[in-house]
C-alpha cells in the first residue's frame, strides 16, 4: 500500500502536551506559545496543546487554560487537549476547550496507577464525558496500553477489544486512537490488532495511531498502521518525551520522521520538514529535554557537510 501523491495523512502534535509534561523545570508560558506558533508556521494544522489535570500532579502543565487560549488564536488550528476524567473534562470546557481526548489504559494495573481506576470505571467517566459535550465539539478516546503494558507485558488482542466493545457506541463519531504506551510493540501486532478493529467496529469514525519509538520501531509501527488503513497519526516533535519504562531511551516517534517517511513516500502530510527540523532543534534545547528521533541529526549534518563542501 505504498502512497501515490493523493495519498494524505494527519499528523497530529502531541510535543505541548506528551513532550512537555516529561520536562522537569517549568518551560515559561511564552515558550511554550512560542513553541506551538512555530509549529503551526511549519504546517501544522493539529496539535494536542496541553492537558487539564492536576496542577499539584503534574505542576508542569498547570498553565493549560493560558496556552490553550494561545493555540486556539491560530487560524485553522485544531487544538485538542487530553482529559483523564469528567471533573477535568469540565475544567477544560469552561477554558473553551473545542476538542477533547480521554484516556484510559485497557491494562487494569496502569488505569490505577494512572486514575485510582479500573477501565470499567473509567469507561463510565468517558460516558459521562459523552453526556456533557457541548454540540460540534471533537472527541477522542485514547485506549493506552492497547498492545503492551509496562507491568504486565503484552495484552491480549481480546482483552482491548472488550473494552472497545462496552465503548464504541458511546460516541460513534469519535476518533479512537490506540495506544503504544511502552513502545515495545512490533508492527505485525499493531497490524493484526487495527485490522481486527476497523473490521469489528465499522461503526468508528476514524482510527489513531499513538506510537513511541523505546526500541527504533516507532516509524516501522507508524508504517503498520497506515497499511491497516489508519490515516492519523501521533508524534512528538524531536521526539520530545522520555519512555518511563526505559530509563535513558526515546519516548515519543519524532514528528520529523514521519514527514520524512511520508514525504518519500508520496503521502502528503501538510508539513515543511525544513521548518519542522528547525523547530526540532530548538525543543532539543529545551533544559532536561530527553528527545528522540533520526531525522533531525541526519538533516543538521548533511548541512553541515554541505558548509564544509562550500
């Protein structure tokens, strides 16, 4: 299934808010805006600018309501920020939020370490998400740990689709994004599964794709997926977010990588990959970045070499 050039995907950002939220010292308000309008002038057109959670969890964030403003401001931007529960589901809506995700983790062991959760009680906040979306706001459900958890090694196929079964018909017009939180995964599983998905919930609207690269398969994942149908894909720029599960390995799959991978292969993706790489470059200064990626260090040393040729 190799593109031709009508073939498109949407990328969508995740480094303000996944890529963020890994940085220890606080990231000032205006760099992080500065960061999002940079991203948005390189062709980005989808962005997961922050998360409403707890401040005191997660204080790196605690300016949400600010920078989502910011993100909102740009013309044709889709600005979605990750919610966890209804009560921050709330939050985010009476900050303006347009666009919310929700997620939960099939693995019942990370849904409570993550939420004090189990996913069935978690799947009734998303039903109570449901409930109080105001009209025309966009909404996806982020399944983590739907090929692998970090305590409990690899889930069972079965096990994801349950969940999915007690879910889809919530919200059918939601996106539904599965989710490599360890990225340990392989790409004739991420295949297999949203194979077995698309086939068994038609009634999806759209299918995500949330991949890391731990082990240098975020981009062969990303891959797997598009060949299973999937057109939306997560990433991180720089690959922003350090791997919890990896100490001292890459998080999130590099944004500058997939453009790549998609520009050689004839599949649009709206993005300038030079712009992006200068972007990159400048989150990979960040103080306690731990960033990821190919693309980026190939691109500065072939220009690099290109100096020294003049």
């Amino acid at each position: 299934m190799m593109g031709a050039a009508k073939d498109r995907v949407e990328i969508v950002e995740v480094g303000p808010r996944d890529g963020f939220q890994s940085v220890a010292p606080f990231i000032p308000t205006a760099r992080k805006i500065a960061i999002i309008e940079a991203l948005y002038a390189a062709g980005i057109r989808r962005m997961e600018a922050t998360s409403f959670v707890s401040p005191k969890a997660l204080p790196q964030l605690a300016d949400a309501a600010e920078v989502l403003a910011a993100a909102q401001a740009l013309p044709g931007l889709e600005a979605q920020v990750l919610v966890p529960t209804a009560r921050h589901a709330e939050r985010a809506l009476e900050a303006g939020a347009r666009h919310l995700a929700f997620v939960l983790s099939v693995s019942e062991r990370h849904n409570r370490g993550n939420v004090r959760r189990a996913p069935a009680e978690s799947a009734e906040e998303y039903a109570r998400i449901v409930a109080m979306l105001p009209e025309g706001t966009g909404l996806r459900l982020n399944l983590a740990t739907a090929f692998d958890c970090p305590h409990l090694g690899r889930i069972d196929e079965a096990e994801t689709l349950a969940l999915l079964d007690g879910m889809a018909d919530m919200a059918p017009r939601a996106e539904v994004a599965l989710c490599d939180t360890t990225g340990r995964v392989n790409p004739a599983h991420v295949q297999g599964l949203f194979t077995t998905a698309m086939e068994r919930f038609p009634q999806v609207a759209r299918w995500a794709f949330h991949a890391h690269d731990t082990y240098g398969l975020g981009a062969a994942n990303t891959l797997a997926a598009w060949n299973a149908g999937v057109r939306v894909f997560d990433a991180s720029v720089a690959g922003l977010g350090g791997c919890p599960f990896a100490p001292g390995a890459t998080g999130n799959v590099a944004t500058e990588d997939l453009v790549y991978m998609f520009d050689g292969m004839g599949v649009a993706t709206g993005i300038d990959l030079s712009s992006l790489a200068a972007v990159a470059r400048e989150v990979a200064e960040l103080p306690e970045a731990q960033t990821g990626g190919r693309v980026r260090v190939a691109l500065a040393a072939r220009a690099c070499i290109a100096d020294i040729a003049a």
